[in-house]
C-alpha cells in the first residue's frame, strides 16, 4: 500500500525550550511511532529562535521524521522591543515571528513530496497561517490545533487595527481548516458560542504528559517544605500575589516560614524579576530559565508545586489550561494553583482531586492557603502532599492515537 504524505507544520518543534514546543514534542513522537500508513514532513524555524532556544534534554523528541524544513525568522530581541514600544502593531500580526509565514512559497519549492494532508500547531499564531497558506495552494485537508485563544484573548492587547486583522484571520483559518483541535472544553465552549455553524468541527485534543516520564513516587517530606513553580513569569502571569501572601503570613506568622522555601524556575520579565529581587523575605530563590530535564528534577524533589495563571478578568475567557498541570502531575504531588474562579486551572484540580486553590487577585486567600499547607506540614501529614492521580484521557499516546484516527478519515 502506498504511504501517505503528513505535513507537520509548527515553529514550536523539538528541540526548542517553550512549553508549546514540549506539547509538540510529546504528540509528535507518539504519531511518528505510531503511524504505518504515513510518511511525516516538518515545517519550523530555523534555530535560533528567539525565546525558543534549543535544549539538549528535549533531542530525543527530534526524529521520526522523513524531510524537515527550516526557515529563519527575521527577529531581534532589541528591535521587537522598541517596537512594541512604539509600533506595538507591528508584533501583533498575527506575532513578531510574521515572517514565518511569508515564506510559504519556499515550502511549496523546497518540500519534496506533496503532503496528502496537513497539520499544524499554534502558538506562535504565524503557524496557522503558514498552514492555512499551503492548504489554500496544496489543496488537502487540514487540522488546525490552537492551544490558545486567538482574536479573543485576554493575554493580548491587540490594537484596533490588529484586532480586526487577526479577527479575520481567525475567522479564514476556522471556515478553512476542516478541522479544529482545541486544549480544553471551555475553549470548546467559547468557539461553539461564537461560530456555532463550525462547532461541528471543533475536538478535543488536551495538553499531554509523556507517559514514559512516569516515575514511582515514595511519600516523604523535605528538611523545609518545599514549593516548586517552574515556568515563565510575565504580564499578567505575576509573582507578585504570592510575594504579597508571604508578606502577609511572615507579619502574623513568621515562625510558620521558617521551616519553607519557595523555588521558582522559568523565564521572567523585568517586572517579576525586580519584585522577587525586592522581597525582604529570604525563602525564595529565583533559578532563572532551566532545561525541561531540570525543570522534571526541581518538580520530583517539591513538596508542593505551584501553578500561577495569568489574571483574566472575564470568566467566559479564562479557558487557558496550562500544559505544566500536566507536567506537575507526572511528579505526582499535590498542586497549589493561584487562578481565577471557574477558570480551566480551578476545574482541572477540583475535578481530579489533585491539591487546592487560591485567587489571584485575593492575596488573603492566598495567605491562609499557604499557612493551612504549613501547618500540614509542621503536623507532619504526609497524605497531604502525595497523589497517585495519573489520568489517562491526557496520555501523549492515547491522545497521538486519537489524532491519528482523524488523520485517517480525512485523508
């Protein structure tokens, strides 16, 4: 039987350090495992990407593949800064890697094979719109996954101009695309609400674990309780709540924080930076950006792992389900989210079980959630820290499996 061509287009693509290149990672090794029917093409960015930089722990994820192609982004860190202080359009169409998806006439004269179907994964945004580019000129069926929102999200001021552009935009890859995997059943909700004639094509396909990073777990506690955040720490996504919850129990109950430590490891802003480095309390250290490998080593030896959402003031909007929830349950502790109310985050852990949450704009119920944990651990109540919640509708595997069914019906 004649194999078919897959094209798998995504500027996040092993081994890039981001989280949706770990997502990438994860569903694309499984599918190049798994696949008998198919041969799998590459379309990414050349390395380096920037925010992207290559991480030698993810190597393994990249292979499986029969061509692959690289195309470099013109970018700057200094000048996509002085743009977004003074031309912030200029980044937000759809995203400063744009000219990514200029290129698509290079994939058309360099890709060896024409694919029988194409799939791409977003963020950057610029991926969909390389994909919905090679759609219109290849003419096979294409499944779009979006891990975010587009035009609606809360994480992005788009100016007016760009609001309407990527309004369109989105609007051209949803009517094109034939179909449309989104992360979570909020996500899903919201896209039904506003194009209720595609909701047909909208599936689920979550954020995964990587079955094969399983590890046992031996219930036991740290010297100090340990807290452990690993990701990044930008605008809206702040420290600072918690800077202020730990503020607030050191004045009412210092000798609680004696015996803790918070370790917090990813990229940060200038903003977060300035705030961890102005805290007068002396538990928190700041790692700066790891590997994933470390990142897994840091979130095996926590006691508690912290997750921070960015504050979305609209609850039909907050539908972001952070793809570290999954990294955290793999360690198999309990979770500490600081979200919002009836945000994905929230549902995800009082649906499974897995710890307990705090508001981020209530820095109170931060405070009493973390003297409730320390006073846990001062009692020595090992149960409180330890889950055996593996859940597998988020296994990498099953869900590449999933992937693979519809690769089939459209091809």
């Amino acid at each position: 039987m004649t194999r078919k061509n897959l094209l798998f287009v995504s500027i996040a693509f092993p081994p890039k350090r981001d989280p949706e290149c770990i997502q990438t990672a994860r569903y694309f090794i499984y599918l190049s495992r798994l696949v008998s029917d198919f041969n799998i093409d590459v379309v990414t960015s050349r390395s380096p990407t920037l925010y992207m930089p290559d991480d030698n722990s993810l190597a393994s994820y990249d292979q499986g593949y029969r061509q692959i192609i690289k195309l470099k982004i013109a970018e700057n860190r200094y000048l996509n800064a002085l743009l977004n202080r003074t031309i912030p359009v200029t980044n937000q169409l759809p995203d400063s890697k744009f000219s990514f998806f200029w290129q698509w006439q290079q994939v058309t004269k360099k890709l060896n094979k024409k694919p029988d179907i194409i799939y791409s994964r977003s963020y950057p945004l610029s991926s969909a719109l390389m994909a919905l580019n090679l759609k219109q000129y290849y003419k096979v069926p294409w499944i779009m996954h979006l891990s975010d929102p587009w035009a609606d999200s809360p994480l992005h001021d788009y100016k007016s101009y760009a609001r309407k552009k990527n309004e369109r935009w989105e609007k051209t890859c949803f009517t094109t695309a034939d179909k449309i995997c989104l992360t979570s059943a909020e996500t899903i909700s919201f896209y039904s609400g506003k194009y209720p004639q595609l909701k047909h094509k909208f599936v689920l396909c979550p954020n995964v674990y990587d079955p094969e990073d399983i590890a046992g777990h031996t219930p036991g506690l740290n010297k100090k309780l340990t807290f452990v955040y690993t990701g990044g720490l930008a605008n809206t996504r702040s420290i600072v709540p918690l800077l202020e919850a730990l503020t607030e129990v050191c004045t009412e109950n210092h000798e609680l924080l004696n015996n803790c430590e918070f370790i917090i490891a990813g990229e940060a802003d200038a903003k977060n930076r300035a705030a961890i480095k102005n805290h007068t309390g002396k538990e928190i250290t700041y790692l700066g950006p790891v590997s994933a490998a470390k990142a897994r080593d840091l979130q095996s030896q926590a006691d508690v792992l912290i997750a921070i959402d960015s504050y979305v003031a609209e609850a039909k909007k907050s539908v972001f389900f952070p793809s570290k929830l999954l990294d955290y349950l793999v360690a198999g502790k309990r979770i500490w989210a600081i979200t919002t109310p009836d945000s994905a985050t929230y549902k995800f852990i009082i649906k499974h079980q897995l710890g307990s949450v705090s508001y981020v704009d209530k820095p109170k119920t931060i405070a009493s959630e973390l003297i409730n944990w320390l006073k846990a651990y001062r009692d020595k109540n090992k149960k409180c820290f330890v889950t055996n919640s593996l859940i597998t509708e988020y296994d990498a595997k099953e869900n590449a499996q999933k992937l693979l069914h519809f690769f089939d019906q459209l091809a």
